[in-house]
C-alpha cells in the first residue's frame, strides 16, 4: 500500500447526573420537548451558572481509568459560536487547561496489545438538540439536552485503521460502561464518536490534511465510513487533487461520507476564560477518594478470571464483556459451584433465554444463588443436566428456588442401581436390532439405547450409571 492512514477519534459522553451541568434541571433523556429548562439552559442576560460536582468527580473517575494525569487546577473557558443549537451563542467548555490529559488505552487487534494515547478528556455542556420534520418543511429546537454535562476524550493521532478504531472505541464503550459514568446509548446521543482522518505515503512523517466524519450511528458505521474515507482520500490525491480539511457526514444508506462545512480551527472559536465560574481544583485527597471508588476494571478482571478459576481466554472476556455480568457470575462461583460448569451455564442456556426474551441480566429472575444450587443439584448428582436444561426455563419465568421446583415436580434423578437395571433390560429386550448392531461393532448403537433408557424414566437416569448398566446388562445377554 503506497499510504498510511493517520486517525484520531473523538467521543462525546454525557454523563450519568441527575442534573445539568451548570443548573438545576433534570437529565431525563424523553421528557417532552423544552421542559428541562431555566433561564440557565436558555441563555437568559444575568444567570450565573454552579458546577455540578458530581460532573467532575465522574469525569475524573474515567481520567483515572484512562492512566491520565488529574490537574490540580483547570478553568472552563467559553467556546464562541453561532448555531441554532447554542441560545447564549457561547459553549462553556475547557481549551487549554483541561482536567485530565496526557493518558492512554490499551487495545487488542488480531492478537497484538497496541498503546493509543489520550492527548486530553475534557468537561463541557451539551447542547441543544434540533429536530426537523421530513418533508414538512419544519425545524425546531428542543432545549432539554443543552446543558447536559459532556466529557469529551480525544486520542493521539495514533491510530492506524478502521480496525483499531473500531477496537480502541468498543474498549472504551466497555470501561465507561463499568465505570457506571453513562449508558453510552448511541440512539439516545449519549455516546457520539468522531473521526478525524487523514492519509500519508507510507514513511512519511508530515500528516496530510484531515477530515472529520461526524453524524455516525454506531461503531460499525464509525469503521465503514473511515474505510470509505481513506478510499475516497487516496482516489483524490491519486487523481492530482488535495484533501480539503472539512468536516463531513455519513450517509449510512449510501455507504459515503459527504461534504458539510469548512473545517474549524481553535482561532476560529475565540475561546476566552469564563467568567462566572471558578477554577477547577481537585488536590491529591479528593483524586485519591474518587480513585477508591473506581471498580476493577474490564482487562484486569479478565486476566484473574483467567488466572483465578482457570477459565479460557474467550471465557473470561464473554463474561467480563459487561460488568454485570461479570458480577453475576462470581457471586455464582462464590456459593460454592465449580468455576467451568458455572460459566458454561451462564453463556449458554441463561444468555439464550435473556436474548430471547430481550433482558439484560441484572432483571434475570434467576439469581446467582438460585443458579448456583441448581448447579449443585447436578453435582451431587440429584439431577441430570437434561433436567437442568428443563428445569431452566421454569426457574427464568418464576424465580422460584431450583431445589423447590425439583421436588415440586418430582425430578429427583434416578439412581438406583436395582431400578436401572430393570429398566435397561427392558430396552434390551424391545430393541432387538440396535443391541445386534452393537455386538456387530457399531458403537453408536449404544447411544441409541441410552437414549431409549433416558425417555423410559423421563430423563431421570443417572446418565453416566445409564451407559454403564446398559454395558453391563449387554454383555450379560451375550
């Protein structure tokens, strides 16, 4: 390939507040349209604005997450421009004194660990949301969104293609999502990702001119829209044209991004400290106390559960994938049940019935308790794994204990010796040409045999002291 593609991201979260960032007005994500406002969020001559703590501590929760450095002093700093989205014509934000910067991600692409670095993440307000009527003609304006408290977090121009964008995005996604700072809901607009692209002959170390790709909705359109990009980059500057720095959408119908507007630089912003708001000072105690409060995060939480119950790689990041998950299964593994069995049912039987019935498992009815005894059940041996199969779903739609439903409806697995015997020399004597075909060498034929025992006692046979008294009674008849 005669180019290197050059790209850095940009990500918008709102956080997780009950109020706005600088007022007092609800976060709620589907009140009716101009509800959650004041004078505040509406700009009006003479508010004074108060930083929402909670704001600042969330986001220095992810500095810390993200190994930046925490300034001891930041300011906010007004961001001048004209939109309908913006009433005041300014955006309180923060330029050249953000509150964390200087950190990095680690990714994983194709088996390698690559370093992305974050030059800065910084706390803003959201703004204002328009809405326009297809075809109708109408715009409007819905203010409830404006004054949301946003961090932004921007890389290093570190990454090298659609691939580790789309990796550095969804590690990222994961460690907001533990951290509990946002629901990083694409659709609602509480997570937005922005690619800054640009393309470079290969052992170049100039950047070529870049555009940024805005409006997308989801990482996959993140990833599709850069590959496009770089394409339509490379066909510009192979035709004897130059990138023109812009910013432009994605058409996700059409699979092409498209031109909006010239490309704003910092000047263009004219930022200026803001006035009616003190600077931010977070010192070592209060750093240390938002730090205590962090969780372990997602790579660190794979890698023991690797370690700790001797679980795969795939295993440990399917289970570590979101941290309620992950919570799930421990406190299953902690009553006691063999780490394997346990994981196997949680990915297995338990995610294909939340799947289907569209719940995420902190509203399972079958708790990690109730889980874990019906694991014990099948380890003492008085149930069979077919009857756990069963017995699954009853427990997701009731709840009700395992050990209940068992003796509820008589599934005590059988395992008696006399018991098995009889029934296997039953199943011998009405499967003449199975119990042929076994002695004639096919061993599949034993299968058959076990499974005719199986359906005899309704699935309550042992299975292992099935197979083995079927052996044992055939070589008797021989």
């Amino acid at each position: 390939m005669k180019y290197e593609a050059v790209i850095g991201m940009e990500v918008h979260v709102e956080l997780n507040t009950q109020s706005k960032v600088f007022c007092g007005c609800s976060t709620k994500f589907d009140a009716p349209a101009n509800t959650n406002v004041c004078p505040i969020c509406l700009g009006m001559p003479g508010v004074l604005p108060v930083i929402n703590k909670r704001a600042v501590e969330l986001s220095v929760a992810v500095g810390i997450a993200l190994n930046c450095t925490i300034s001891r002093w930041s300011k906010m700093d007004r961001k001048n421009y004209f939109y309908p989205d913006l009433a005041k014509n300014y955006q309180i934000s923060q330029y050249d004194l953000p509150l964390c910067a200087n950190g990095c991600l680690e990714i994983q692409v194709n088996g390698s660990t690559k370093r992305i670095g974050i030059t800065r993440a910084h706390l803003e307000e959201d703004t204002a949301r328009n809405t326009h009527t297809i075809g109708g003609g109408d715009s409007g304006v819905d203010f409830n969104r404006c004054g949301v408290p946003l961090l932004e977090i921007v890389t290093e121009p570190d990454i090298r293609s659609a691939e580790e964008a789309y990796a550095y995005l969804t590690s990222l996604k994961q460690i907001l999502r533990y951290l509990d700072v946002s629901d990083c809901n694409m659709e609602e607009g509480s997570l937005r990702a922005e690619a800054n692209i640009s393309i470079r002959p290969v052992g170049s170390k100039e950047f070529g001119s870049k555009t940024e790709v805005k409006n997308v909705a989801s990482f996959s359109g993140v990833q599709k829209a850069i590959d496009f990009e770089i394409a339509r980059q490379q066909q510009v500057i192979e035709g004897g044209g130059q990138v023109v720095q812009e910013t432009r959408g994605w058409d996700a119908d059409k699979g092409i991004t498209f031109s909006q507007r010239a490309k704003e630089s910092a000047h263009d912003y004219r930022y200026f400290p803001e006035p009616d708001l003190v600077p931010l000072v977070v010192d070592e105690a209060w750093e240390a106390q938002i730090a205590a409060t962090l969780p372990e995060l997602p790579r660190a939480r794979k890698a023991r559960f690797v370690s700790q119950y001797q679980l795969s790689e795939y295993d440990s990041g399917v289970l570590t994938a979101e941290r309620p998950m992950a919570d799930y299964y421990e406190t299953t593994v902690q009553c006691g049940v063999p780490a394997k069995p346990a994981a196997n049912w949680i990915m297995g039987d338990l995610q294909a019935l939340l799947t289907e019935h569209k719940l995420e498992i902190g509203a399972c009815k079958v708790t990690p308790e109730n889980l874990a005894s019906m694991i014990a059940l099948i380890e003492d041996g008085t149930i069979s794994g077919k009857i756990a199969k069963d017995l699954l779903p009853e427990l997701f739609a009731t709840g009700k204990s395992a050990k209940a439903l068992v003796e509820e409806k008589g599934l005590v697995q059988i395992s008696d010796t006399s018991e098995l015997e009889a029934v296997a020399r039953e199943i011998i004597a009405s499967n003449p040409g199975p119990v042929a075909d076994f002695r004639g060498g096919k061993e599949k034929a034993l299968g058959f045999l076990v499974g005719q025992m199986m359906k005899a006692t309704k699935g309550k046979a042992n299975p292992q002291m099935a197979n083995d008294i079927i052996r044992k009674e055939l070589a008797k008849t021989e």
